[in-house]
C-alpha cells in the first residue's frame, strides 16, 4: 500500500478523508482548500482547515460537522451584549484555533507550522496541510460585483447569481512544502478530489501556481468524488451555482469541471445511468454509494475509491505499456 | 448635589464605585487603572476596567466579581487541547470585551471610546474612563528583575520578593480626555480614591503626568478608602507587598501612600484605634464599616464616604476662609 494525497474541505471532504485517514492513518496528507479563509473580529478563520482538524481528531459535530461537537455561544452572546457585530460567528470551541492562529501567524509561524502542530496535539497522524502558505482568496463574482466567498456565504446568504470565481493570489502563490513533498512521495497510490463544491473548494487549490501541472507531471492516478447526486448537492450551494453559471445540473458537469485533470470518476449509485456519459469524456468511471452518514460508510466509500484507483491505475499502465 | 470622580480599579474599587453609582448615577465619573493592562493571545486585556463594567453593569459573578456571572471554559479547554498556553485565562464570557476592544483599537479607536461603547450597551450611565489612552505599564521590582504587574502576578504568583514599582510611560501619558472633563466641572463635590491596592492600582492613575498636580489644583475633596484592615488585605497582595516594601502593615501606611494629596482618610471600623495616629499625618479621619459583602453595604458605605467628603470639604472651606 502506497501513500494516498486527498484535496478537500467542507464537511462532505473531511468526511472522505476521515475514512481514507481510517483506513491509511500517517500515509495520507489532505490538502485543504484556504480560498475561503476570513478575517473576524480581527482573528484569521480557516474554515476549511478547522473543520477538517475536528473531523480527523474525532470531535466534530453529528449535526453541525463545521464544528466541534458540544459547541456553546457564550463569546458570541456576550459580544453582542457589549455591542459587537450581530453576525454569527463559530460558537466558543470553534474560536480556540483561531485565536492560536492569529498569534501563531503574527509571531511569523507560517500556517503549515500551525496547522502541523494542531494535529500532533490532537493525535492526528495524517498530514493535514493547507494548499499554500501564501494568501489565496475566492471572489464570487456577481451580478452586483465581486465578493469575497465569506461575505458572500455570511452576509448576503448567497443571494446573488453567480456569474464566476476569481482566486486572488493563486497565480503567485507557492504551494506548501508538505504538500509538494506528499505528491513527490515514490509510493504515491492516487490523488483524491473529495466531494466537495468544486468553485470555492477544489478549484482553489487546483489553481494554486503549478498545482495541474505537478498532478499530470506526477502521473498517479487522480479520481474525484462527485459532491452532487441527481440533480441536488447534499450540502451548500453547489446546486444553484451550476444552475447560474449556465452548467447543466448534475455530477457529469462535475466531471466536466475537472477535465483533463482527473483519470477517474466516482458517481453516486443514484446516477448510474450517467456512467456511460461520463465515460464519454475520456475517463474511467464508477457508481457508488457515496452518501456517508456513519463511520462505516466513510470507510466503505474509501475503500471503493482506492479500489477504483487501482482499477484506474492498471489501465493507465497498461495504455503507457 | 455635584459630580463625583472615583479613581480606581480590582474588585474592592469596582465595589465602591458602584455604590457610588448607585446613589448618584450619571454625576459619577470613574477613573480606572490600566496599568495592569496585557497582551495574551493577542488581545488586549484590561482587567480592571472590565471588573468596573462587569459591576457597574450588575452582570458580575458574585464569587468571582472580576468577572461576568456564569462564567464557562469552553475556549480556554479547547485551547489547551490545541496545545496553546496553558496559562489560565479568563472564561469565554470574559473574551467578548477583549476581542471588541482589540479590533476597535486596531481600527484606530481610542480605549475610552471603546470603553464608552461598551458602557452604553450595557445601560451603565456613569461614565468610566481608563486613567489614560496612552499605554502605562506597572513593572513590579523585584530581587530577580523588573516584570510587568501581569506576569508577577500570573506567572509568578506573586512569590518574589517586591523591592519596589515602576509605572512605565506614566511620564508621557495623557491623562483621558474624560477624566480631565470631570475633574474641572464646576460642581465636582470630590475625589475618591476607592480601596484597592495602593501600588499597582491607585498609584499608577496618580502617577499619569499631570495627575496629582491637577488633584491639587482642583481644591476638591480628596478622600481615600482604606484596602487594608488590621493587618490584612481583604484580597490581593497588598498586605505581602506592605510587609517586603518595609512599611508598617496597617491603614496608616495606606495613608501615608498618599500624604500630601488627600484631605480625608477613611479607616475601617476595627482600625478605630488608629483615628488619631493617621490624624496627626494632618488629615481628617474617620472609621466606618468598609467590608462591602452585600449591594446595601456598598451603597451604605459610599454614602457615608460621601457625607465624610462633605465635613472634609467643610474644613477646607473655612481654613481657606
């Protein structure tokens, strides 16, 4: 068995990789999207990170995977009390690492450094690396203007159509060592995009300088996870983006985000009528049941996805032969 | 009746001022230490001025009166399992203040505008102002070098030796623009220096540039309330600090801190025997019950202030006549 390198965020990537870190434990990395990373109340909030810390660590919530489960409000209430903004922030738990961050960073730590020790206290043996040290931020590009993508998830509750994204900083930012380390890895298995919204999760970190050219360079197999099952996505609003954008709804428009990148694709067993579609674009595909609501499910589909790398994989070996 | 200007801070002041506030409302002004100020995590806590708050606003814990009641730990836990200090900070109700006073200070706001919003979200209608806007810092001097007031106090426990105090920036600070409107209002009726300990609460107030001088100056009343009872500090380290200094423990000491500044002293009840000895340092004296267990016993004793300032003020009056 190899060494695997998943990219995510959001709670349905945590979830994945939580069950490919289950089944691989210290041969995983997860590189995890920053592009929606925000400044609060003078603190630096990495959504995508924290998450994906609480999710690995074993503490997140059942009901709200964003957060650690167990969360109370107690900042939260007294900073309204005392006239602070009513905008909801993450609840008390919720604010420990940011708060560690922000003096980790102004003490000239990068966020690899912080997010690595993290891990080491909450007995994660995973590497979880952000896809750059370097500041990226997603823009939202609307009808009304561009947004940064916490403005416009926070305060204008995605609203507005979205006409495209922009990532700010990707084209000169320098992906993380830990993560150019993990793709140089000679024991790499596979690459997994994990299902996630592909405008401000996987894109981001697609875009980061050098990031597609590395993957194809590399040459291990490179699978994705569709985020979307039918014609919904199971959370956020990857649904309605691709409605706006003009992209037909459903996982083959995933795919299709991915081109030219990606050797193989998992659909939900909902879509198998698709899988023929799909394959059409030139790639390896695969139906399963990718609904994960227990434990055994993220393990189960972590095991199909590195099955169906190692299908992808033969093939791509025999092709090269 | 005319305005009143308290200097103060810590519980015991915090106690007094609110009696003070309670009988007199918007006429009070209340001038709090920030010399104790510190950095943690990267925000700015001030804790005598949220001890003021928290009590004037009538939200603090009655165990713990530097705090709001019903205080929780849920940062502080998840903190320490991040691996960050493990140094004890204040509860998560605790962080709100800081937070809002960090960023409001970060945008360029002052110290007694942000303490002047908070006051108004709360309903407080006294107006309390930090001493300066300016920093001070109270280094205590000890045996094994000088360390800011916070860290002998924190990281210490207060264990070395006190050889002495030094009150950095002091020199240089402006006394808040508040505080100067209340100490020249045409019917300012006194000053009051509420019982707390004398070196690194009430001395760092008087010891902003220009302080004393304008104490003076103004001709009102200045009336100091003993922290110390018998040979004891109801709370903190005053009593330790009184012994290592060489002082004499007793209320007298306290009263020879200030010689040359205050016209009155007020001892408590049990020090009745000391009424003449503290009298021949050429003030008025007088013993009350100063143990302030209840929100009567505070309004109790700050009338009794208040009137003990009007028999002081009548002396002067006719000395100067």
């Amino acid at each position: 068995m190899g060494s695997i390198v998943a990219l995510g965020g959001q709670v349905g990537g945590a979830k994945l990789a939580d069950g490919l870190y289950r089944l691989r434990g210290h041969a995983l990395t997860v590189a995890v999207n920053t592009g929606d990373d925000y400044e609060h109340l003078g603190l630096s909030f990495s959504p995508d990170l924290d998450t994906m810390l609480y999710t690995l660590a074993g503490i997140a919530s059942a009901s709200a995977g964003w957060e650690p489960e167990g969360e109370t409000q107690a900042v939260h209430n007294m900073i309204k009390a005392l006239g602070g903004p009513d905008r909801p922030i993450h609840g008390d738990r919720s604010l420990a690492a940011p708060l560690l961050r922000t003096e980790g960073l102004a003490n000239g730590r990068t966020l690899s450094e912080i997010t690595a020790d993290f891990c080491r206290r909450l007995g994660i043996t995973a590497r979880i690396v952000p896809m750059s040290d370097d500041q990226v931020r997603t823009y939202v590009i609307t009808e009304e203007g561009s947004i940064t993508f916490q403005d416009y998830f926070m305060q204008l509750a995605c609203e507005p159509a979205v006409r495209g994204f922009q990532y700010a900083g990707a084209d000169t930012a320098r992906i993380a060592d830990g993560l150019i380390e993990a793709l140089h890895a000679d024991d790499l298995e596979a690459v997994i995009l994990c299902p996630a919204n592909p405008f401000h999760v996987i894109r981001p970190i697609l875009e980061v300088e050098g990031m597609k050219e590395l993957l194809l360079k590399r040459g291990a197999p490179v699978i994705a996870v569709t985020p979307i099952i039918g014609q919904r996505a199971l959370k956020g609003s990857a649904a309605k983006m691709m409605r706006e954008l003009g992209r037909e709804l459903s996982a083959r428009s995933v795919a299709g985000e991915y081109i030219r990148l990606i050797d193989g694709f998992v659909l939900d067993s909902e879509d198998v009528t698709l899988v023929d579609s799909v394959r059409s674009l030139g790639i390896d595909v695969v139906a399963l049941p990718t609904i994960m609501r227990s434990i055994d499910d993220r393990v189960a589909l972590a095991q199909e996805v590195l099955d169906f790398a190692g299908v992808v994989r033969a093939r791509m070996d025999a092709e090269a032969a």
